[in-house]
C-alpha cells in the first residue's frame, strides 16, 4: 500500500482496512454477520436458516445443493483473487462470467426472490447485473437481492456506488446531468434499503474488489480517472526481464527512485486488464513503468504528455510510447490536488548498461547491421520529434499550426534498452528507443529558435556551445548532443565499456571558463564577459585526437569511418551550420544499406 492511500485510509476512520486492522464485528437484526475481515474473500459456510428477509419470514434453502452452490461460488472467488502490488485483493477480468452460471444463478434467485412474478423472470435478467450479484454475496447481502436488483433496479453500469459520506449528505455540485442524478438517486435509495452504516460500508469497499479497472490505448492515449479506492491490477514485478538473467542494479536503482518532479517504478500489469495493441515492442511478461509527477497541476501535466501522445502511433518511431495516463483524485474533498502517473513500457536497462552487459560483441563486425539499424532509428526519431506536428484547435486556439519539437535532455541513460527475447538473442541485441521527455518543448514556427540558453534544464556533459555562450537555443542542440552519443557508441564498438565510461571522460576533461573540470565535448576560448566577440567556442583538441585514435583502431571499417565523419558534422560549434536531424537520419540510411548488402564494407580494415 502506497503513502497516498494509506492518507486516505487515515482520512476515513471506517474504512475497510482501518475495520479490518482493528477487528470490528457487523451485526445484522438477526444476529452477528462474519467479521468484515472476511471481505477479503474468504469463503464462508451457510447454515439455514439464515437471517431474514424484509417480510419477516426467515430464509430456508429449498436443498442442500442451493447452499452447496452458493458456497462453491465464493471459494471460487477467493480462490481466483489477486494480490496486487499495494496488498488489495481484487477478481481479474471475466472471472465472474467464467464461474457464475445460469445453475448458480437461478438456485440463488428462487432462494433470496420472494415475488413470483420476479421468480419467475428468466435468469437472462441478471446479465447486467453479475458484479451486483458478486458484490452483495461478498458484502454477505444477499437478503437485498429483490429490493437491489430488481425493485430498485440497480445494474453493473451505475457501479461504483458513491463514497457513504457522500450518500449521506445532499446532492453534490458536480452532478448537473439528470441522468447523473437518477443514478445518485438510486444508490441514495440502496442506502436507505440497507438501513444501516455497517451494510453501506460492506458494500461500498467490497466493490472494488470486482471494478479493477481494464486499461486501453490501441491507438492513441486515455486517459482515465480514479479515486483512491480504485484496486489498480498492477502486480508485483518479481525480478522477470525480457532476456537478461538478472536485471542491472545500476539502472533498476535509477528507474525505481523518487526525484524531484516524478517517482518511476516497475509493476506487471494483470494481463486480462489492458490492451494497448502494437507499441512495437515485445512484452510476454507484461511489466511497465508508471512513472508518477510529483507536485504538478493539469496544466503541466498536459504539457509533459501532449507531445507524447502525438506519437502514439502503431508501428511507430523508436520514440517511448506513452501507452495511457491516469490521475488519483479524492472524491469526498472538491479542488484537492490529484496525483498524475503516466504508463509506458519498461526497459530492461539504457544505452549505458548496455556497454557494460555486451562486452562480447566489442570489435565483432557480425554486429554492424544491428548497430547501424538502430543509430538509423535513433537519428528518425529525433528527426520526427524536430518536424514536429500539426496543432488542433485543442492545443492552440484559431487555425491549426504547426510546431517543432526539441527533446532537451539526449544522453545514454535516456536511451533505453529493450533486450531481445532469448529465443531471439543470436538475431538481434534488441532495440534501442528514446525515451524520457520530461524536458522536451514544442513550439510554434515563430518562436521555435526563440529561446535562450538561462535556466534551460539539460545534462552538462552532452550540452552545446550555444548553452555556455547564451546563444539562442534551438532543435541543434539535440543535434549536438546525438553526435555525442554516436562518438561514445562507436568507443564502445572499438574499445569497449571500459573506455567510453573511464578513459574517454577522463581523457577529454579539461577546466572550463568557470575553473570546473568538465567532461563537455566543446571548450570556449576567451572571457564570457567581454561585451564584444572575446571569445570563441571549439571542439575540444582532446575530442579531435580521440576520433584520430579511434580510426587507426585495427576494427575501424569503412563504415566506421564514414560515421566517424558524419559525427564530426553532428559536432559543429556554430549550431547554424550543424547538420538537422533529417540530414543525418539521410546519411545513416545510407550507411545502413551499405552495412546490410556491403559485407566487403564492414569487414575490410582501415588503411
């Protein structure tokens, strides 16, 4: 159980977990019912008679096999229950359609309907209305069966019924549709029928053992609402990845942390509760990331998943999808802050852990295609994100616009590493997608270069010039820093993990303008406080002889070298001569058909 709900269970003194910590007992008129504890699904045995009904007249199964029944049904509930990841128990989708049959459904209605002309209703009419079935037999309500379902005519679709203290108070505000309010009605009368607290209780929290919501997004992003009632079927992740045999402690402990602005952690989503089609990426363990913010309103939450979610697309660019978002809000207080989560697919690891897991692929030339296929898909993916989309009248008001994006953040740890399935490990060393937008921007044509480098976020190790010498910023800057990345991958391919995480970093620092040793790729010459041009930015000499080094490796190819070359372009100083994103995705489309048709190409040696 998380902080959020364990405040709100300390919100509401009776709530069910608060009832059951502190083993209270229910009374019903006709004796003790069984301690709430035993909403968690435990089954029970009914004895006759059983308490009675409205009329007076006490409840008498007609035979043994109605209770045999009855019973039956709820240890296949308690059975088939799940255990998510904060301790609540809830039954997976379409288990109750799997066990509650027209035998069960019809022995129960000719026990607890006292009408003949309800009796005699076909057993069809319950259709609509198993999870209120479900619900008064794990509340142990099932004496309510008539008033509920058929007298008051409560069906699945007006599930869930309202918190008690709501029911007990007037209409809120925020119900203005009639049809809203006849569904307010009906659960106010409900709670009128049971009479008493106690029942209102059971069945309010016994609900949500069977409302575990389904999460969709085919197609594009929902979004969905909940409240902390809400049984999420996130479950817990064990230690199950896509291919490696144990998972990087390094990155885990990166992912799995709280920061500033969000917390990331790794759950299992219950496979019969989501469907998010084709995100282009293999999953048969079923594990994502929810990543929550931390301390944001609607409006930046907005601004954090609109760029995203215009990339949600089926068969799309090696972009993270953003799969669906969902917020936590509170019913009962009205303008109190929600939380904000996010939910993506999870990476076994980033571009970083890869180095250091793929140390036996270091100089192999077998590899090059798979290298070369995903530099390609990166360099796509930060062309799609530069050109940007076309507005809707929901982003901007007026004529629709067209706005360009910039990631803002590109470094190895937010490149992530999905590994391949191991069936597929000899294929492919699976896929490399960019990830993490947390400080991307999208604006429009006439504003798009329009910023300046003050108090602009980003990773100082993989920043442009223009950063240090306030220039304006613009989609360059990623530019610059994929240039980066490419010369670290294209060490590691040569030298390995060792060389770009140790000797590359220390190789290159040098102090900065401001005295600070600094790994950056790019050193300014000159005093930043001259008024006039006193200073000058330049590729570092250290950077330069490092790529010298690299191309009298004795496994540079030609392929090497022609990227060598195009990464020296990537690294332009002046951001307005810097080579686009389309440009370079060009040129690595190029280099790849060479890498997958050229074998001679990627074989022959530098000389």
């Amino acid at each position: 159980m998380n902080r959020l709900e364990e405040s709100l269970i300390q919100r509401n003194p009776l709530s069910f977990e608060r009832l059951q910590a502190r083993g209270l007992e229910c009374f019903s008129g006709a004796g003790v019912v069984p301690e709430i504890n035993q909403l968690e699904l435990s089954p029970r045995t009914y004895k006759t008679p059983l308490p009675k009904h409205e009329s007076g007249n006490p409840i008498v199964f007609e035979s043994p096999t109605t209770s045999q029944a009855i019973t039956y049904l709820e240890m296949e509930l308690y059975r088939r229950q799940v255990r998510n990841i904060s301790g609540r128990t809830f039954i997976p989708e379409g288990t109750i359609e799997q066990i509650l049959d027209e035998a069960i459904i019809g022995q129960t209605l000719r026990v607890f309907l006292t009408s003949p002309l309800i009796r005699s209703q076909n057993s069809d009419e319950l259709q609509s209305r198993k999870k209120i079935f479900v619900i008064l037999l794990l509340a142990d309500l099932l004496k309510f069966i008539e008033p509920v379902l058929y007298r008051i005519g409560v069906v699945d679709s007006l599930l869930p019924m309202p918190d008690p203290q709501l029911l007990s108070g007037k209409l809120p505000r925020s119900i203005q549709k009639e049809e809203e309010k006849e569904h307010w009605e009906k659960w106010k009368t409900v709670s009128e029928v049971f009479g008493r607290p106690s029942y209102v209780e059971r069945f309010f929290f016994a609900q949500w053992r069977v409302l575990a919501p389904f999460i969709r997004g085919r197609d594009k992003v929902l979004h969905y609402l909940f409240t902390p009632n809400h049984i999420l079927p996130f479950l817990p992740s064990e230690s199950q990845t896509s291919g490696l045999s144990e998972i990087d402690s390094d990155f885990l402990e990166e992912q799995l942390r709280y920061g500033s602005f969000s917390e990331v952690r790794r759950v299992k989503i219950h496979p019969d509760h989501y469907d998010f089609g084709d995100y282009g990426i293999s999953n048969p363990n079923h594990l994502f990331a929810i990543k929550q913010l931390r301390a944001v309103d609607h409006t930046s939450f907005q601004l954090e998943t609109k760029a995203l979610a215009h990339f949600r697309r089926p068969h799309p660019p090696q972009i993270i999808q953003l799969l669906a978002t969902y917020e936590v809000g509170n019913d009962l207080q009205e303008g109190s802050p929600s939380t904000y989560h996010l939910i993506f697919p999870w990476a076994d690891g980033d571009l970083r852990s890869f180095w250091s897991a793929e140390k036996r692929y270091v100089g192999d030339p077998s590899i090059i295609p798979w290298l070369s296929e995903q530099c390609y898909q990166l360099a796509t993916a930060v062309a799609a994100i530069h050109e940007g989309y076309s507005t809707s009248s929901e982003d901007y008001p007026g004529e629709p616009q067209h706005v360009f994006g910039r990631h803002g953040d590109i470094k190895p740890t937010n490149i992530l590493w999905f590994p391949p399935l191991q069936k597929d490990k000899e294929a492919n060393l699976g896929q490399l997608i960019l990830g993490d937008f947390g400080l991307a921007a999208f604006h429009r044509r006439d504003s798009r270069s329009n910023l300046t480098s003050t108090n602009i976020p980003r990773s100082m190790t993989y920043s442009a010039p223009e950063f240090v010498t306030r220039e304006k910023v613009s989609r360059a800057t990623d530019i610059w820093a994929l240039g980066c990345i490419f010369l670290e991958f294209i060490t590691w391919y040569l030298e390995g993990a060792h060389a770009v995480n140790e000797e590359f970093p220390e190789f290159r620092a040098t102090a900065d303008v401001f005295g600070i040793r600094s790994d950056t790729f790019f050193e300014v010459i000159g005093s930043l406080d001259d008024p006039g041009d006193g200073h000058i930015s330049r590729v570092k000499p250290e950077v330069s002889a490092w790529c010298l080094r690299l191309s009298r490796n004795h496994n540079c190819s030609l392929y090497i070298r022609d990227f060598l070359a195009l990464i020296e372009r990537m690294l332009d100083v002046e951001p307005k001569s810097r080579i686009t994103g389309t440009d370079v995705a060009e040129r690595l489309l190029v280099f790849r058909r060479r890498a997958q048709w050229m074998p001679g190409t990627i074989k022959e040696g530098f000389k």
